[in-house]
C-alpha cells in the first residue's frame, strides 16, 4: 500500500497496480501496521493494537449418526453447579451420513493449555449434564490460540473506523463497533468505515 497525492495504490501479489481515492484497510491490526508501513502506522498509533493481548478460541468438530444438539444453534449458559460453562456456543448441519456438530469456547485460555484427549475426555460429561447424547464416532479439537483481541479493563480504548488519513479508514472486529470481537462486530465496522468518508 502507498499513498499517492490524492489516494491510495495497491501493489497485488501479481504485480497488478489498484489505484483509488478511498481505501478500507479490513486486516488484524498486526498485518494492518505491515501493509501501511512504519511512517503510517505510527500515524495511526496502532502499535497500541498490536500489542494489545489475544484470547484463544477452542472448537470441538464432532461427527455423529444422530443429532447430537436440539437444533442448527445452541447457546450453553452455566453449568449446573453455576461454574462456567466448558462451551458456550454449539452449532450442527445435516452432512452425508450423518450430522456435524461444532461446540465453541471463547476466551478459552484453559481449554488451550489442554491435551485434546483430556478435552474429549470431558464432553460425555457436559452434554450429558444436558440432556444431550454423547455419542459421537470422531472428533477433532481445533485450537485458534489468538483469535480475538482481549480488550482489558482499563485498557486502551478501541479506535474508530475513521483515522486522521484522508481517505483511509480501517475496519475489522477490534475496531470500536459497540459490540465484541465477533463476526458481528466485524461486519458493523465495515459499514462504519464506509461511513467514515464524508459524501461528496
């Protein structure tokens, strides 16, 4: 990426050269502060997002001969003795042969740190704790050990989609959206950023 006097050019991977007046830089913060540059990155503070900490993600992948969830989407709240719940989301489709269930945990830095057998080891557990089945006929953990930014109490507040560039704007999930780092807020902050340039 480099500024022009009154725009932006895009180098692609093909050596193909993008030009335009307006760009949305749609990347983590860490691959946002590459592209731009050092001069622009430190324009933009957004050193401050890229040593912000990252929380993990863990999903179990279950393949099963019979639903294993009442429905397409399930939300787990606590457990039963009030602990907090080992998933929070859980999700399932029709494939061939059978059904795919996935069970979601965010902020999951204790699940990270654990072997998947000892994991699997404890779904029976919780989903029998809610009336669900337990069977399953195989299963894949899948660890995203920094997917999402951690915004701290007390923390650096969360930047806008507009910046003090012209004709940039930035979006992405750890950008300010009013919601979490989700595919929600993900989605708000690239309509903010198309907001953020003025009409004319």
């Amino acid at each position: 990426i480099e500024a022009l006097p009154e725009g932006w050019s895009l180098r692609l991977a093909g050596e193909e050269v993008l030009e335009s007046r307006r760009l949305i830089v749609a990347l983590p913060p860490r691959l946002a502060s590459r592209l731009l540059g050092a001069a622009l990155s430190q324009t933009l503070n957004l050193n401050v997002e890229v040593e912000r900490p990252l929380s993990p993600i863990v999903s179990v992948l279950l393949w099963s001969d019979r639903p294993l969830l009442p429905g397409p989407m399930q939300a787990f709240g606590p457990q039963r003795d009030g602990s907090q719940s080992l998933f929070h989301w859980g999700f399932q489709d029709a494939v061939e042969g059978g059904y795919r269930a996935c069970l979601v945990s965010s902020a999951a830095e204790a699940l990270a740190e654990q072997s998947s057998e000892a994991l699997l080891n404890k779904l029976p557990a919780f989903l029998a704790a809610r009336g669900l089945p337990a069977h399953f006929q195989r299963a894949r953990v899948l660890r995203e050990r920094s997917a999402t930014p951690l915004f701290l109490p007390g923390s650096a507040a969360r930047r806008a989609q507009a910046t003090s560039v012209s004709g940039l704007a930035l979006a992405g999930d750890w950008t300010e959206t009013g919601l979490p780092a989700t595919i929600e807020g993900a989605v708000r902050s690239g309509r903010l950023a198309v907001h953020a340039f003025p009409v004319n």
